[in-house]
C-alpha cells in the first residue's frame, strides 16, 4: 500500500522560497502520477501542480504559474515542489496525492482523481 509523506512546509515572508517534498514508500512512483494540493482556512481545497507519470508532463494552476516547480526523482521515490516568490494567498496546508496509471493512454496526463494521500505540510507566509 502507498503512503505519502509530505515535509518541508514552514514560515517564510513574503517573496520567500520553500521546497516541499512528498516521499513515498509501500511502492515505487515510478507507476503513478503525482498531484500537489492545497486547503486554505475557510476555503476549498484546490489542485496547484501535477506531473504525469511518463515524460513528466506538468500541469499548474494559474495562480501559481512561473513561480512553482514540480519535478519528480523515481530513484528518489520523492515528488518535489518548488515554490519560488511566495505570497501571503499562498498560505495553505499543502498535500501531495498519486494515482496509479494503468492505461496507456494516460501515461501523459494528470488524473482527475487520486487514490493515495498525504497528511499535509503547513505552509505559511508572512506579509
């Protein structure tokens, strides 16, 4: 069974930078598609970033376009978001999530839905 582990949240003023890591264990990534996810306080959780499972074939949401980065290490079994020039909306408990691609035909996209969770990381900025 996979398990998401994800670290590296923390405080950090506006501008900051911080990388997330989503390490994996129970199952390798290399057969799954990774997405980072976020809940604000009063808000409903929103998808940021996604890379498929083949090609690394990325996905952002606008709001964090040219700012966050994400990227995979298989050898690491670890998912990574960057997230450079950070703003205070950007505050959020962040998850990362995987589903496992089976058809062909997925290889190269991100999924509409996951199946494995992580616990979450806070991230907060300082105005």
């Amino acid at each position: 069974q996979l398990q998401l582990v994800e670290s590296g949240g923390g405080l950090v003023q506006s501008g900051g930078s911080l990388r997330l890591s989503c390490a994996a264990s129970g199952s390798t990534l290399d057969y799954y598609a990774i997405g980072w996810f976020r809940q604000a306080p009063g808000k409903e959780r929103e998808g940021v970033s996604c890379i498929s499972r083949s090609a690394g074939i990325t996905n952002y949401a606008d709001s964090v376009k040219g700012r966050f980065t994400i990227s995979r290490d298989n050898a690491k079994n670890t998912v990574y978001l960057q997230m450079n020039s950070l703003k205070p909306e950007d505050t959020a408990i962040y998850y990362c999530a995987a589903k496992r691609i089976t058809v062909l035909s997925e290889l190269l996209r991100c999924p509409r839905a996951y199946d494995h969770w992580g616990q979450g990381t806070q991230v907060t900025v300082s105005s």
